[in-house]
C-alpha cells in the first residue's frame, strides 16, 4: 500500500457495531471501495 502510494481507511470499529447488531448485511459497494480488506478484518477479530 505505502509503495503504492495508497490510503487504508480503518473500519475496524464497525466489527462491533456487526456483532452487536445480530442482523445480516450485504456489504454492496464499487469497485477498489476496501470491501476484501474489510472482510480481511473480520477475518482477524474472529
């Protein structure tokens, strides 16, 4: 990412918001919009 001149946003806060929530949610968003590192994240909190 730094090589690539990128930014991350965190959106780590919004696991707990998921969990607590107890709904399922359909995660639609554009292309190159973070969504495979957000479940990346996901994927480390569990």
């Amino acid at each position: 990412m730094i090589e690539d001149n990128l930014y991350y946003v965190d959106k780590s806060s919004f696991v707990r918001q998921l969990v607590d929530a107890e709904k399922y949610y359909f995660l639609s968003r554009p292309r190159r919009f973070g969504k495979s590192v957000f479940i990346d994240t996901l994927k480390e909190a569990f």
